[in-house]
C-alpha cells in the first residue's frame, strides 16, 4: 500500500476511535458478558475493515497484514473491545485458506460486513502454539462427524455467531463450523485482567453435516497453521499500539507532574528511564515493520512461523514492559482503577500471553532456525 494510502488508512481509525469510541464505553463493557457493542462492530464493517483481509472475491478489500495492523494498532491504542484480530483475521483467516466455496461464500461475506462474528476454536491446553495437541474428536457418520471433547481460550466466544473448530479425526485434522446455537455445545465463560473473556467450549456428540466441514486433512493444517501465524503477527501490532499510547501517556504526565517545584520530568533518572522505554518501542516498531512486510510477500509455511514468533517474542517483552514502567511512573495514582495506566498494562498481560507469550516464541523461534540449518 503506498505511503499515502496507508496514512489516509490510519487516518481514518484515528477519526473512528475519537469519534465512536472512549474510554469511559471500554470501562462500562468490562466484565460484561457481551463484551462489545454490535452496532460499532457493525461501523467497523461498513468501513471495510472486518474484511480487510479477506478477498474481493467474499466481499472483502483483498489487502495485506500490513494494512491489517494500522487497524489493529489504532483500536488497540483506544482499547477498544470489539474482538478484530480474533475474528477478522484469526477466525476468518482460517476460512479464507480453507477448500469448502460455498461455505466461504456463505460465511466470509457475512463476517466482512459485521452482520455475523465468528470464533476460533482450536486449542485444548496452555502452552500450545499449533495443531500438534488438538485431540478433540470428529467421529465421522454417513453424513458429516460428531464432535466430542473441549476447547479452552476461545478468543471472542462471548458474542460469536459461529465457532470455526478444529478437530481430529482417523484421517486427520478438520475444521468444523458450527453455530452458537447448535445441539450439543455449551459455553462458558472465564475472566481476564482485562475484563474481556476466554470461552471453554464443551461438546457432546455435536453434529457436522459434511457441507459445514470448512477443510480436512492437509488443507486443514495448513489453514489454521497460516491463521494462527498471521493473528499472531497482528496480536504484536495490537501490543505496539498499546504500549505506544502507554509511554506517550507516561511522557506527557512528567511534563506536568510538578514535585519540589519541578516538572518530575526534570530529573535524571526520570529521563533515562522513559529514554530506555523508547528504545524498547522502537526496536518493536522496527521489527513488526520488516516482519509484516516479510510476512505479505507469503514466505513458506517454516519461515512464516519463525517471522511471527519473532514479532511476538519482541512486542510481548516491550508491551508488558513499558506498561509496568507507566505505573511506576505515574506513582500512586498509577495503581488506582480510576486511572487509564492500569487497563493499558492488563491489556499488555492478556495480548503477551494471547497466541504464546514471549518466552514459548523465542523456544519456536529457536526450533526453527535450527530446523533451517539442518
């Protein structure tokens, strides 16, 4: 996207964010069970945005991960709750990789306009970073499978329309799309620091019909193997647009902050550390440039993973750094729930942790190039 493109893009999420969106609406939504309003999902939509990732051919703008983070990065700035990576990219991205057409040109519409939300569901236990540990199980029957089993961290869960599943059958992997409302699942919901919701997902003989099957097999793994990849990436731009309004909020309050008579800002130490805290934003802002650049050029399946650890491994470290340091330096005020500092840091905990923290990608990360060497 040229320059100009790409400045008229962040534009307009700047313009959404002061218009549609503040704090005080982030505030009123946490711990709600609904999460988010669907009438700004819905704005979002009809700005493109939902579909910024999926082709022209479902409805979408057909764009790179490029443009997808300038989105990313505004919301996240504002905090705003709507779940875009979990659904536009994560959910999404693994039905625009998959094999069924008619079940994309049912669906992706559908999510690029906002009329319909949809979840990936396909991990089963902490620490996983791929397909490797997915166990629940897809019974097949003549006509489709029976889903068994459970899916813990359900990003976006709370208000989806339809959970993508991935699930293992004798044959191997497949994805499976089911509606919320569907016989045999039930939701649950668990808090996060940040006052949105992981879902566990339970299901008890759930029917598939064979139409709903997004993929299986091979095209399955690599679906979901490119999903997560990609939300990886965007969940490290999610991380730069927090930990960017974080540190301009800690700049601007020790130019005002007066103590002995001076602007805390004055002192030495102060100055040092917010300098520290920049270098760490800017090495962040250096590597998800390249990364994301790297990423749009559709490098294999092995370097893309690497690419997206390295992203990861950078902007978790940054994100949750400068957000501690933001509390420290807003002092006491900096603790208290009344004051925004605090949600910026729970949101950097949850975004880290989110996809694998920081140390899980650096083993990935790690693994590979070793993996690249042999």
């Amino acid at each position: 996207m040229p320059s100009e493109h790409a400045a008229l893009l962040k534009d307009s999420v700047t313009d959404f964010v002061t218009r549609g969106t503040d704090m005080a609406r982030v505030r009123a939504l946490r711990g709600d069970p609904q999460e988010y309003d669907r009438a700004v999902w819905r704005q979002m939509g009809e700005l493109g945005w939902l579909g910024i990732a999926i082709p022209e051919t479902y409805g979408g703008m057909g764009l790179g991960l490029t443009e997808t983070a300038i989105v990313a990065e505004g919301l996240a700035r504002a905090l705003v709750p709507e779940p875009f990576t979990a659904c536009a990219v994560l959910a999404a991205g693994a039905l625009a990789a998959s094999e069924n057409e008619a079940l994309k040109g049912d669906l992706l519409p559908a999510i690029a306009s906002g009329s319909r939300v949809a979840a990936l569901a396909w991990q089963e236990q902490a620490g996983a970073l791929d397909a490797a540990h997915i166990a629940l199980r897809a019974t097949p029957f003549e006509g489709g499978y029976r889903l068994t089993g459970t899916k813990r961290y359900v990003t976006g869960a709370a208000g989806a329309d339809v959970y993508l599943v991935a699930a293992r059958s004798d044959a191997g992997l497949v994805l499976a799309c089911l509606d919320r409302g569907a016989s045999g699942i039930s939701v649950d919901l668990e808090p996060l620091a940040d006052g949105r919701h992981f879902g566990t997902i339970t299901f008890e003989d759930a029917v598939v019909p064979r139409e709903r099957v997004a993929a299986s097999g091979s095209a399955a793994l690599g679906a979901l193997s490119r999903a997560l990849d990609h939300a990886t990436a965007i969940a490290s731009a999610e991380l730069y647009g927090v930990m960017s309004r974080a540190l301009e909020m800690s700049v601007d309050y020790m130019k005002t902050r007066v103590q002995f008579g001076r602007p805390i800002g004055s002192f030495q130490a102060l100055q040092h550390r917010a300098v520290d805290l920049y270098i760490q934003q800017q090495l962040a802002a250096a590597v998800l440039s390249e990364g994301l650049r790297e990423l749009d050029e559709k490098p294999a399946p092995q370097k893309r993973a690497a690419i997206a650890s390295r992203l990861k491994a950078r902007c978790s470290d940054a994100g949750v750094r400068i957000g501690r340091e933001a509390i420290q330096i807003h002092g006491a005020i900096g603790f208290t729930d009344e004051y925004d500092a605090g949600l910026y840091l729970k949101r950097a905990l949850v975004l880290a942790a989110w996809l694998g923290n920081a140390t899980q990608h650096r083993r990935r990360y790690a693994a590979l190039a070793l993996q690249a060497e042999s």
